[in-house]
C-alpha cells in the first residue's frame, strides 16, 4: 500500500494542470488550421501503418505500391498520388517532413484561410508530379544520363504542394518579406535542381513555375497592396546580392565535401581545400562590401560573374560541339556538374548587380576621413565645414550626403547633382550672405564648361532675389513649414489632436528618447531598418532620394533620432532630426527628416514624436523646427515666382506621384502643428531650360526608376 503526500499530489495535479493546458493550446491551433492539423494526423497514421516512420520506405520491395513516381504511375498505381504524399522516404525524413508541412501550410492557412489553402496545396501537388513525371518520361528517351535514372526513381512527401502554397503566402507578405521569401523559395528550388537533380527538386521547381505568376490570384482579397512596378530598396539590393554570393561559396564547399551526382554529372572536382578556401573568403569579403554598397567590392563581383558566365558558356558549347561531331557518347562532360550550375548561379548575380548598380555607389567614409586629414576639405566633410562656419538653410545639411558633387565657391560650397545633362543644386549655396553672387556665377560658369543645364532646387527667398538680380528666373516648387518654439504649449481646443496622441502613448506604456542613432544597440537599429524597409518596399517604385534622407542618414553622428518605444523595447515609430547650424556653430533649429511608423503601432505616434521633439529642442535652447518641405505640394505660390509651364509640369508630377510618396497628404498632416510657412524656390536660367529642368527634377528623386516604370507610373 503506498501513501501519497499532500506535496506529490499538488505535484501531480500541477503536472496535469500543465498538460491540459498544453492539450487545450494544441486543440486550439488544430481548429485555426484544420487542413493542416487533418494532413499531419493523416502522415502520423500513414507512418505508423506502413512503418514508415522507423523503417526506410526507399529499399523495400513495395515502395512501388505506396510512392509516386514514373514507374509506379506508369504501373496504373495512381493511387500512390495520394499515398505517396502522406509518406516520406526514411525516419529521418518524416520527421522533418512533418515539422515543414506543420509550419509552412499552417501558416499559410492562418494567412489565408483554409479552402484556398487546400485547393492550392493539393491541386499543385498534383500537377507537379503529373508534369515532372512527363518530363522525366519525355527526357528519358534522349542520351541524358540523368532523366533516364530518374525514370526508374520513386518520391514521397507533399513538399511540392508546399511549395506552392508558401508562394501564394509570400503574396500576403509586405515588402521587404514578400520578396525575401520569393528569392528563398526560387534559391531553394534551383540548388537542388542544379547540384541535386531528385524527382522532389524538379517537383519544387516546377510547382514555383506554376505558382509564382498565379500567387497574387491565389491568394484573393488576402494578397498584399501590390506596387505598380516592383522595385527593391537600395538596401534590399545590396542584401540580396551579398546573400547570393554567400550562398555561391557555401555551395562550393558542400561540393567539395559531399560531392554528389547532379543533372549535369558528379560535382567533385579537382579544387584543392586551399583553392576552396580562398575563393570562399574572398566571396565572403565580396560579400560584405556588397552589404555595404561598397563600389569596388561591386566591380570585382561584376567581373567574377562575368568571367564564370563565360567559363559556362564555353563548357556548354564544348557540349555541343562534342554532340555534333559524334565525339560523345552522352551528355557528360568532366566539370560539366560543377561549371555550368555556378555560371547559371554566377549568371543570376551578374544580372541582379547590373539591374541594381545604382545601390552599389557607397563611398568609404573611411576613405573620407582619411582624405580630409590629411589635406584641404573636400566633399561631404567640405560641406560640413562650410556648415560649421557660415551656417544654412533648414536643408542644407543634406548637402553632406554622400551622393553629392561638390563645388568650391568663395569660402564655402555648393553641392549638386548630374541628372539627364542637368545639374541641379541642392538648397543654397552653403557661403557666407555676401558670396551668394558670387556662387552663382560660379556653378553657372561650371555648367557652362561642362554642357549642362544649371539650376538650383528648394532655395530660400534670399538666394531667389540673388538669382533674379543676375537675370535668372525663380519659381516656387514647395514650402518649408516652420514651428516657433518660444513659447510653445500645446494648451487648448487646436492641440487637442497632439495631447491625445500623448495620453495615447502614456496608456500603451510608450515613452519618447532622442539619442544619436549610431549610440543605440543593434535591436533597435535593426528595428528602425525593418521600419523603414517595410515603408520603402510597397511604394511601387524606387526609394526616393535628393531631399529624404533615410536610415543611413540618420546614422550620422550629428543627426538627432527620436524614437517612440515601449516597456518591452519594441519601436513603433522613428523621426530623424537634421541640424539647421547658424554662423559659428550655433543650432538654431532642427529639421524632419525620417517620419515612419510601424504598421502595427497606433496612428498618432508620429504626431507624439514631433511634439515630443519641440519640446525637447524646446528645453535645449533652439529656435524653431522645421517639418521640411513635401516636394512638388503647395498650398500657395508666389505671385511673382510664376512660369506656367513648369506650373503645369511639377503640379502633374506631384499628381503622379501622390498615390505612392503621398506628398500632397504629407503637406496637409504637417498643417496640424499650426506652422507657419516659408516659400522655397527653383532657381533656373530661363525657359528655354524648362523641359530638361522637369526631366533633371524628375531624375533627381528617382534616379534608379527606369523609363518602364515612369511609364507604367503615368498609365495609372
């Protein structure tokens, strides 16, 4: 007879306690993902019948009852499309089978629900196995070695339905993630079509084939806002581009250290273990520079890519030519399973660095460091010192950004850019009052040697009048919208949208920090990037550049980050502050740069961080704010800043451009900060300039958008 103590039995009942709870979780889950919850308890059974979960299914004689494939449907066993699916070919493999279709379609059906889930997983399915079984059938009668092992070959598993179903959920994804999982399902499938070669891979492929043009009609009212065009941000480019080669020198040494016989032959090769590792940590270097942008690191991929495309090309002619002159008895070549699958890999990457190049242009700023210390300043640090110096206007410190070319003028500089043959200068002269002039004729005289067509973009009035007074024209594009901060409250009925963004924050526990960005650990860079690629990658063309600025900018050392975040850490919204410098150094203001919220975060955060700002800078001593201002919106003109044309020209380009950047909206939201406005211009020759001056604009913002999505734009 036993006893059971008062503390085994609270035990006890603590440990079923636990185990209900767990059980009720389970059950709860199965009922959100009843497609999924019914195909895993249906593999679970299927396992446990066959025995498949503890012996091979591969090297028993009935494998051909149970698995699909080209003999067992060639047999009339067309049941195997069924019984096949729900099996897999060893222990091992069925646990990691079950746990990827648990996973993949189970979050697929939360996404998207559980009749176009299970149509789409079991309909491609099907089809993949029906049209690679063709294949392999319609290969096998030509000499290729490996279709006719194929045809003898059997498969399990439903990864190819899978596949597909992860397709139609990337189609719910916001950008980055929808082409991140896109790249990763599409990188999946190649690989081990190229350097494996099994039914399963040629299965994946073809249901991405199937699936990929469909995925946004599959997915239904579920799919994501779909851009107009489909365009990465310049930080999207430089990642995927240093995936790609990591990916690239990982697969060399899995070659290199399990060889396997592929589509194409054996992948072993005569590489030595140094020659392996030499090439990896170069790719690795590559790689890395590709992350950063890096210029250099860019033309030495560039080159590699080209190089091994050719090296692929020369292989696969010495294929044909050997299959025309009777000198091979088969498709095989030594190398031929190593060359080939890298140049298509190689290939790939070269394509996607030449469509991307412009994300490529990153100046070291070691380099620059270097450079300014140890002679004159020059670029960005030129422009800081003129800064330091003279100060400017609320957007002159974007003329330390590192896209800018540089001219010195009197004691000071001007910054531009080279756009369609037109030289447009960002803000004002960053000189002191008396050189305005004298800047002018300057940048006026550099155009002039150099065959361009100068003007000057979002200037102040005193740069206007400067301008006007040695025969060029102005005209105004935008307003700055500027907050006095003497004396500012957000007392009664007009701040009443401001207070209750803040009693919002205070009861969601969120709490207001400006710090220098580069200071912050990691997670919260890494937040504030996901918060802005998430913002950048719907848009529907390219990341914006010329006036807005980005994550990369805020990371200046001299750049303000205000940050909403909540107890747990997580950022739900970010604005960065430019620094608007007086003469001598003095900060007499700050300017909006970075204005993004997370899609989850509540609506009013952005409006908590601008006034949590003021009063910030408020207590520190500035002046004033600038909320900077929307491109090509405003709300009033200046009636002797007027050219119709051009009028015309940027009211239709702000029109266009309106349902993506939103500036008109952006204008309008500012308003709720009672500013008051100041009038920023286009300084221009005169109007014989007009059309390229538009087109230089136009360039300026979007300089990665091709003429296809500019066009596909104005059809909207």
């Amino acid at each position: 007879m036993s006893v059971t103590t008062a503390p085994e039995e609270a035990a006890g009942s603590s440990r079923r306690e636990a185990w209900g709870r767990g059980g009720r979780r389970v059950v709860g889950i199965a009922r959100r993902v009843p497609f999924t919850a019914t195909v895993v308890v249906a593999m679970v059974v299927a396992g446990l019948v066959t025995g498949a979960f503890w012996s091979p299914l591969s090297v028993r004689p009935e494998a051909i009852d149970l698995a699909y494939g080209p003999p067992a449907l060639l047999a009339g066993h067309v049941w195997t499309l069924v019984s096949g699916a729900l099996l897999a070919g060893s222990p091992a493999l069925y646990i990691l089978t079950l746990g990827l279709f648990a996973l993949a379609v189970g979050w697929v059906e939360l996404r998207c629900g559980t009749r176009r889930t299970a149509l789409v997983t079991i309909a491609f399915q099907l089809a993949a196995v029906l049209l690679t079984t063709a294949l392999v059938l319609a290969l096998a009668a030509t000499p290729w070695v490996w279709a006719g092992r194929l045809a003898g070959d059997l498969d399990t598993g439903f990864s190819a339905g899978m596949f597909a179903a992860l397709a139609m959920g990337a189609a719910t994804l916001h950008a980055p993630w929808r082409l991140r999982l896109r790249l990763i399902l599409v990188g999946v499938a190649l690989v081990g079509l190229l350097f494996l070669g099994g039914l399963a891979d040629v299965e994946h492929t073809l249901a991405l084939v199937l699936a990929l043009p469909l995925a946004r009609r599959l997915a239904g009212p579920t799919a994501a806002p779909a851009p107009v065009t489909m365009h990465a941000g310049r930080r999207e480019w430089r990642l995927v581009a240093a995936v790609g080669l990591v990916v690239i020198a990982a697969i060399r040494v899995i070659t290199l250290v399990v060889p396997v016989v592929g589509p194409l032959g054996d992948t072993a090769s005569d590489s030595s273990v140094i020659e392996t590792v030499i090439s990896v940590v170069i790719s690795l270097l590559l790689a890395e520079g590709l992350r950063r942008g890096r210029r250099p690191a860019w033309v030495v991929s560039l080159l590699l890519g080209v190089f091994y495309a050719l090296v692929g090309l020369v292989v696969i002619v010495a294929v044909i030519w050997g299959q025309a002159t009777g000198q091979m008895d088969q498709i095989e070549l030594v190398g031929l399973a190593v060359f080939v699958p890298n140049a298509i890999l190689w290939t790939a990457l070269l394509v996607w660095l030449v469509v991307g190049r412009a994300a490529f242009k990153v100046p070291s700023r070691r380099a620059l460091r270097r450079r300014g210390a140890h002679g004159p300043a020059v670029g960005p640090k030129a422009a800081r010192v003129a800064l330091h110096t003279h100060g400017g206007s609320t957007i002159s410190w974007m003329t330390t950004w590192p896209e800018n070319r540089y001219l010195a003028t009197g004691h000071g500089v001007l910054a531009y850019r080279v756009h369609a043959g037109v030289a447009v200068a960002l803000g004002d002269p960053v000189v002191a009052p008396t050189e305005l002039g004298t800047a002018l004729t300057d940048f006026g005289a550099l155009a002039e040697r150099s065959g361009w067509v100068p003007c000057l973009f979002s200037t102040t009035s005193a740069v206007a009048d400067a301008a006007r007074a040695q025969g060029w024209r102005a005209l105004q594009v935008a307003e700055d919208t500027l907050i006095d901060l003497d004396g500012l409250e957000f007392k009664g009925k007009a701040w009443q949208a401001v207070r209750s963004a803040f009693n919002k924050a205070d009861k969601s526990g969120i709490e207001h920090h400006m710090v220098h960005l580069s200071e912050e650990p990691r997670a919260v860079v890494a937040q504030v990037r996901a918060i802005s690629e998430e913002w950048v990658g719907d848009k529907g063309l390219p990341e914006m550049g010329f006036t807005l600025g980005g994550v990369e900018e805020a990371l200046d050392s001299e750049v303000r980050t205000g940050l909403a975040i909540d107890a747990e850490g997580t950022v739900h919204g970010v604005t960065s502050w430019l620094p608007v410098y007086g003469p001598d150094r003095e900060i007499a203001g700050w300017t909006l740069d970075v204005m993004r919220r997370r899609n989850e975060g509540f609506r009013a955060v952005v409006e908590y961080l601008i006034a949590s700002a003021c009063l910030t800078f408020q207590a520190e001593g500035a002046r004033f704010v600038s909320l900077s201002g929307a491109p090509l919106a405003r709300s009033e003109r200046d009636p002797e800043a007027r050219e119709p044309v051009l009028d015309r020209l940027l009211d239709q380009l702000g029109a266009l451009l309106e349902p993506y950047y939103g500036f008109c909206s952006l204008h309008q939201f500012k308003a709720k900060f009672r500013p008051r406005h100041e009038p920023m211009y286009l300084v221009y020759r005169d109007e014989g300039d007009l059309p390229r001056v538009g087109l230089g604009i136009g360039r300026a913002y979007l300089p990665d958008a091709s003429v296809r999505e500019l066009l596909a734009l104005t059809r909207t």
